[in-house]
C-alpha cells in the first residue's frame, strides 16, 4: 500500500499554534503519567487515532451510502459501509446508524424517531445510576417527553424489577429504557423485554457504558430483546468520540430519518473511520481477552477496596465498575476524588443510591477498569492502586504526602505504557 499520511505528529500544530500543541503534549503527558480510573474513558489505539486524524474530515456526505446530496463520495461510502458491515457483525444487529455524533444524540434520535413529544418513557434516573438522556428533568428527554423514572431497591441497590413493572402497568409507557452510566451488575434485558411486552411499550437499551463487554460476550447482549440499541463507541468499546444505533429492522427508516435529516446535517466520517478500525480490533480474539481482564481487574480492585473498608454499592461489580461508599471513611467523595487526583488517581465524585449527601460532594467515587487494562494492567495492579487510595484516604490533608504518592504513581505507569500514546 502507499501510504502518504506520515505518522502522527504535531509539528505543523505546534508551527501555527503552539498555545494549543503545548495544551496538547501537556494533556498526552498527563494520560501517560496517570492512573485512569474514569468508567467511561479509555486510550483508543494509534489506529484508530489515525483513522480519525485524515482528510476524511474536510468531507461533507449528507445522507447515507449511495444516497448522498453531494457529488464526491467516491471513497467515503466505503468507509461509512465497512462500519455498517462490522457493527452489524459485532452486535448481531438487523440495522445500524453510525453517524450520532455521541450517545446523547443517539438517544435523542430514537426517541424522535419511534414517539410523539409528550409521549411517556419510563428510564432509570440518573441518582440511581442511569442517564440524564433517560428523561432525566433537566435532560430535554425530561421536558419534551413525559419522563417517568425507576431505581434501584433501597437495602439491595439491584434494579428493582418489581417497581419497573409496577410502574410501566401504572402508567402505560410507549417506551420502556434500560442501561446505565453507574450500574455495577448485570442488567437483565430479557426482563425488560417481558415487562415492556406485557404493557406493550417499545424497548431502548442504551449499551454505551457496556459496549465493549458485549462485543466481546463479556455481558450479555440486549440485541435480541431491544427494539434499538444505542451506544456511544469511546468507553469500552475503545474507539473515537462517537454514537451509534442498532436497531431491528422495522425500524430502520425512521432511525435513519431521525438521524438525518432529523436531527444532524453532515456525518463526521473521520470519527466513522475510527469507529471502522475500532470495530475491526474489537473483531480480534485479543479484544475478547481485554474485554475479560477489564471485569477481572473491576472484581480485583473492588475486593481490594473492601479488604481496606470501604463499601460497594450493591456489593461488588459484575461489569467494568464500581460505585464505592466512602462515607464509613470519614468524608465525601467530592473531597476524595479531588484528594486523588492530587495523587495522580483520577476518577470522578458520584452519588450513592439514596444518597443524603450534596451532589457537590456526594457519598461515593465512581471507578471503573477500562483505561488502566488497556495497558495491560492485571489484578497485582488493581491492589496496588487501591493500597493507594487507602494512603490518599489517611493522608487527604497532607499535600506532602498526595505529591509523593503521585511520583509513585508516575514511575508505576512508565512501566504500562498506554496505547496511543508516546512512551
Ligand atoms: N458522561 C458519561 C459517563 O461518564 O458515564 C455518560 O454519558
């Protein structure tokens, strides 16, 4: 093959603007010398990174393959059809949209495509662990859609499948969604699908946090059971910024409708590019041996945590996260994840199921095990880093002390060096 792209370097970025190459090399340093403990981020792989770093995005392709509004498609349709095909045959799915431009609008264009505005949906709220696109209040799924919302149970923190059904008999939704950003176990699709039957509402899974898993058998597939499907394709799945639809057949048309013109002019087919190349990786067998250690290093890292007594909402993990209760260590999670990342451990304050605390510093930190298995840490390193947290946790008001551990943690990540990223 000839290839005319030179690897990816930021000369000419640092020749035209060097505010922003300087911004640029910071933040690489800053993921090169961190524990990433975000559930949602990952290190997409050099690929991917140049897939979605070429002249794919000085193109405008409204429309979809072969129907496009302008003259010039002469390569793009390919690529925007080798996503299709991949997705298709990653996921097991009748029909997929690759051009959202991330997993709000996704979510967003089914919502339009397959209901009227004051419809009502029945979601997961966003304290209990699910989505603000979920019909969350402040959400426009909130206000433009007659939002009803379920939890988790009060002493379990396990969906409560009892009050999903004694909801959707209550109150009759025409879409039932399931999925969610801050749920540590497995979701039980087919149950959704039973209870959207028996009321006969349509069924939304919002896959993006789990994707990877899924693709990989890691978590079971809400495919078969889910009138659509939507993800997002950077989390676990570990491709570019970007969203994705899939959907049965049936409702093709309107989700492609929704999309565009509905919603989105021109699709970024550099990011669907990416996604091309990620969906590839995710077709190999080491991508399955990824997918396992990322729930193996969630169990190590949680059981690590509770060996130094903190607390797991629900009391583990089955998937790539945890939601842990920091509150029995004498703080919030605000102050703790500030602390952290001060130690160069970045994850994010979240609220606990029927937290009492302020959202501003709430009852626990939200962890999860993507990005760090992307460099091939394994359960040793899980333990490890929780020891760490427990230091951050005893030492939260010593500067001194968060500044050592963050060299530590410095010297530690030289020896995983992260895809994509210089070592
Ligand atoms: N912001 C994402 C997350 O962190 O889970 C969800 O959209």
């Amino acid at each position: 093959m000839n290839i005319h792209h030179p690897p990816l370097s930021i000369a000419a970025l640092a020749a035209t603007d060097p505010e922003i190459a300087r911004l640029v090399e910071a933040e690489t340093a800053y993921q090169r010398d961190q524990v990433r403990l975000i559930a949602s981020e990952n290190y997409a792989s050099r690929a991917v990174m140049e897939a979605a770093a070429t002249v794919l995005m000085n193109k405008y392709a409204e429309g979809y393959p072969h129907k496009r509004y302008y003259e010039g498609q002469l390569f793009v349709d390919q690529v925007e059809e080798l996503a299709q095909t991949r997705a298709k045959d990653v996921f097991g799915a009748d029909h997929v949209n690759v051009q959202p431009h991330s997993g709000s609008p996704a979510n967003l264009a089914v919502y339009t495509a397959l209901l009227n505005p004051g419809d009502t949906i029945l979601g997961m709220s966003l304290p209990a662990g699910g989505h603000l696109t979920h019909g969350w209040k402040v959400s426009a799924t909130g206000r433009f859609w007659n939002a009803v919302q379920y939890g988790v149970h009060p002493e379990t923190h396990l969906i409560d499948m009892d009050e999903v059904r004694r909801l959707a008999h209550e109150h009759k939704p025409k879409m039932l969604i399931c999925g969610a950003s801050a749920y540590p176990r497995i979701i039980d699709f087919a149950a959704f699908k039973a209870i959207a039957d028996e009321v006969g509402a349509l069924l939304l899974v919002d896959m993006a946090h789990i994707a990877g898993l899924v693709a990989a058998g890691e978590h079971p597939s809400p495919v078969p059971f889910a009138d659509a499907v939507t993800t997002t394709t950077h989390k676990t799945l570990r491709g570019p910024r970007g969203g994705m639809i899939l959907s049965k057949k049936k409702h093709q048309k309107a989700i492609d409708r929704a999309v565009f013109p509905g919603l989105q002019g021109g699709p970024h087919l550099h990011a669907i590019a990416g996604i091309a190349v990620a969906l590839r990786e995710a077709q190999q067998a080491e991508f399955k041996t990824y997918a396992k250690a990322i729930r193996e290093n969630a169990k190590a890292l949680g059981e690590a945590l509770v060996a130094c007594d903190f607390s797991l909402t629900t009391g583990g993990t089955d998937n790539h996260l945890m939601v842990v209760d920091v509150t029995r260590r004498g703080m919030g999670g605000g102050r703790l994840a500030k602390a952290l990342a001060q130690a160069g451990i970045v994850c994010n304050m979240n609220s606990i199921p029927f937290d009492t605390r302020p959202p501003a510093d709430p009852s626990g930190i939200r962890i999860g095990t993507p990005a760090v298995t992307s460099r091939g840490m394994g359960p040793a390193e899980m333990r490890t880093i929780a020891g760490w947290i427990d230091d951050v946790t005893r030492h939260i008001d010593d500067d001194r002390r968060l500044a050592a551990i963050a060299e530590d943690v410095k010297v530690f990540c030289r020896r995983f060096p992260a895809p994509g990223i210089p070592a």
